[in-house]
C-alpha cells in the first residue's frame, strides 16, 4: 500500500542509497545483486549530483547477505527478480518487480551513458517516494 513503510527493505540491485538516503533514518535498507563486485562509477556520480556518496560502498551478493529478517524486496531485473523470489520460499518477505532499464548497456558519449543512469536514478526516485511516501522523509 502507497506510503506503507516497512521495517526492513532488500533491494535486488545496487541503488539501495537512494532509498537509505530518504529513509534510513526509519527503514533498515540493505541491497544485494546477482553478483558482487566493483561498484559502478557512472552510479557514482549519478548519485554524488543528488548528494549521495557511495564512498568506500562494494555490492554484495545475495550469498553475501548478512540479515535475513527483510520485509519487502524490490527487484529491478528479471534475474534479480528470480533470487529475490527464491528468497520466499524460507522467509515471510514481499517481493515488488520494478523493471528497469540496465543503464550499463548505453553506449554513447560519456555524457550520453550519464544521461543513461540519470534517467533510472530520476525513474527510482520518483518511484520509491510514490511507492513509500513523503511523510518524514530526509529531501522529499
């Protein structure tokens, strides 16, 4: 339900600073990819024009996930979807599909793949204070 905001939020993808940056201050918000590795630099800087420093920030895995006790996950790609669907099976937890498009796959001028990622970061925004309202939340 439209600005419900649960304990607990595991995003299937790596912008879980977005929501942290709104609602970390109420909501436990974790994320967990397909695979772990280096963070993403165009995401970076994406995030850094809304004040948001990833800083020393290293995706996990869903094998790297520490806590277990999430209420909600949200995934953004079908694979993504696939892990966090694999979570219901042991632990009471919603699950949300929001597809979203893979900025990673834009090619183009550097300022092109920037124009990418700002249209998902803008897309997620806007989408996480619809979804989770604006009551009390930092910058909304």
């Amino acid at each position: 339900m439209p600005g419900d905001l649960p304990n607990a939020v595991l995003f299937a993808c790596t912008q879980n600073a977005i929501m942290k940056h709104f609602y970390g201050h109420k909501v436990y918000v974790a994320s967990a990819g397909v695979k772990a590795g280096e963070a993403d630099p165009f995401i970076g800087a994406v995030l850094d024009e809304m004040g948001i420093d990833l800083g020393k920030h290293r995706p996990h895995s869903f094998a790297d996930l520490e806590d277990s006790s999430f209420d909600l996950a949200i995934s953004l790609s079908p694979e993504a979807h696939h892990w966090a669907l694999e979570l219901t099976r042991t632990m009471a937890i919603e699950t949300e599909y929001w597809p979203t498009q893979d900025p990673s796959a834009t090619s183009g001028s550097r300022e092109q793949i920037l124009d990418s990622y700002r249209d998902v970061r803008d897309g997620l925004v806007r989408r996480i204070k619809t979804r989770f309202g604006a009551v009390g939340a930092r910058g909304v």
